[in-house]
C-alpha cells in the first residue's frame, strides 16, 4: 500500500494527477491500472499526457532528492532504469 498525497486533489489536471499516482510504482502493469480506473472513472486522460506527468514527477523526486540520495545504490540503478525507460520515449 502506497499513501496518497491529496494536496492538489481535485485541483489539478486529471493526467498530473495520474502520472503522479504512477510514480509510485515501477511496473508498466500498475501504471497501466493506475490510469485505468481513473478513466473508467469517467476521466478523459490521454496515456501520453499521463506519461509526461510520471516523467515531470520523477524529474521532480530527482531534483529535490539527488544531494540526499546520489551516493545509494538504488538512485543510480533507478537513474538508469529512468533514463532507459522514462526518459527516452518519444
């Protein structure tokens, strides 16, 4: 189980909202059911709009987090995996 931050909740755009929802997970299926039960919702989100908010909200986790984190092993594994995945679609 992952808490949620309800602070933008309900005022910020549906797809911001997903692709932050997503950053919790790291499996491309979760992300996938993640934007599925907001769409069958009744949301209108567009799984590239959602994508570009997962990839804004890692960005986001890298930079308020990189001088506490850059020397685990696990920021250097997730930068990779972020920059193989995330940061190279187009």
């Amino acid at each position: 189980m992952i808490p949620i931050d309800f602070s933008l909740f309900g005022f910020g755009c549906y797809a911001q909202e997903a692709g932050m929802l997503q950053s919790n997970y790291q499996d491309e299926e979760s992300c996938r059911l993640v934007l599925q039960g907001l769409t069958e919702s009744g949301e209108k989100i567009g799984e590239k709009d959602a994508e570009l908010f997962l990839s804004l909200s890692v960005l986001l986790f890298i930079c308020s987090q990189h001088g506490r984190y850059f020397s685990e092993s696990w920021f250097s594994e997730a930068m990779e995996r972020w920059c193989n995945t995330l940061f190279t679609h187009g």
